[in-house]
C-alpha cells in the first residue's frame, strides 16, 4: 500500500503549485424541447449532477494537468429537459518535482477547488442562455462520481 502524505507535507507542497493554463476542452449542451413546458420549469429544475476527475503527469516533474469532467441532467416532473457536457483542463506549475502520492491527494482533494467555480458559472450563463432559470450549483461538496 502506498504511504499517505501528511496534511502538513501536503499544505507544504501545495504553496510550490500554481495554475499555468486553464481550458475548457469541451462545452456542450441540449434542451430538450419535447419535454419543455415553460411554465413548469419556472417552478423548478430537479438536478443530477455526475464528475470524473483525473491527473496526467508530464515528463518534466513540476508539471501536471487536472482533467475535470461533468455531466448535468435538469428534470421537471421527471422528464428531462436540459443536458450539459463540460471537460475542464488545468496545467499546474510547482517549483519542485511532484510525487504520486502528492498527486492522488491533490486529484481527490484540490482539483475541485480551481475547477468548480468555472463549473458553476458556466452552467448558470448556459441554462439562461437557452430560456431557462438559471441553475445555480451548490458550494461544492463532493458530486457523485461516474
């Protein structure tokens, strides 16, 4: 079994870290018009929120990338009205060489906190875009994985 870093080492190593790039790889979304009655989505969208994270290591050390994947489903009355697709892609920079161990902490603990907020406002500026409330995501708690 893989040793664990200590949330000291951890809160050390994240001060070295820092984002270089940040792309949204892909952007997609669909409402569904046969399902769409505009007076009962004013009452309100039920939403199902699933992610996948993941980490790519470089060859050179002191760079990775955080690979953030989304899928939303909006339902009312049980049928679905709204589906949108995000891929979310960060290039960290550290000042020292990363470890694996390091990586799988920051893959289960960090990624979210650069990537969710880019989340959150994308899906509110989509679903207005396309003639619904805006959804507003929670603060990010921990979505249900895929």
């Amino acid at each position: 079994m893989a040793e664990k870093v200590t949330s000291k080492q951890y809160a050390k190593e994240l001060e070295n870290i820092k984002i270089k790039d940040l792309r949204f790889l892909e952007v997609s979304s669909k409402i569904f018009l046969e399902n769409f009655a505009p007076e009962e989505s004013r009452v309100g969208i039920k939403t199902s929120l699933k992610n996948k994270v993941e980490i790519k290591k470089s060859d050179d050390l002191k760079i990775f990338a955080g690979f953030d994947n989304y899928e939303l489903e909006g339902t009312v009355s049980k049928k679905k009205i709204v589906e949108i697709k995000l891929k979310v892609m960060i290039i960290f920079e550290s000042k020292k060489n990363v470890d694996e161990k390091f990586l799988q902490t920051f893959e289960k603990n960090s990624l979210k906190i650069f990537t969710y907020p880019y989340i959150r406002q994308i899906i509110q500026d989509l679903t207005t875009k396309m003639g619904l409330p805006p959804l507003i995501l929670p603060i990010w708690t921990r979505p249900e994985k895929s």
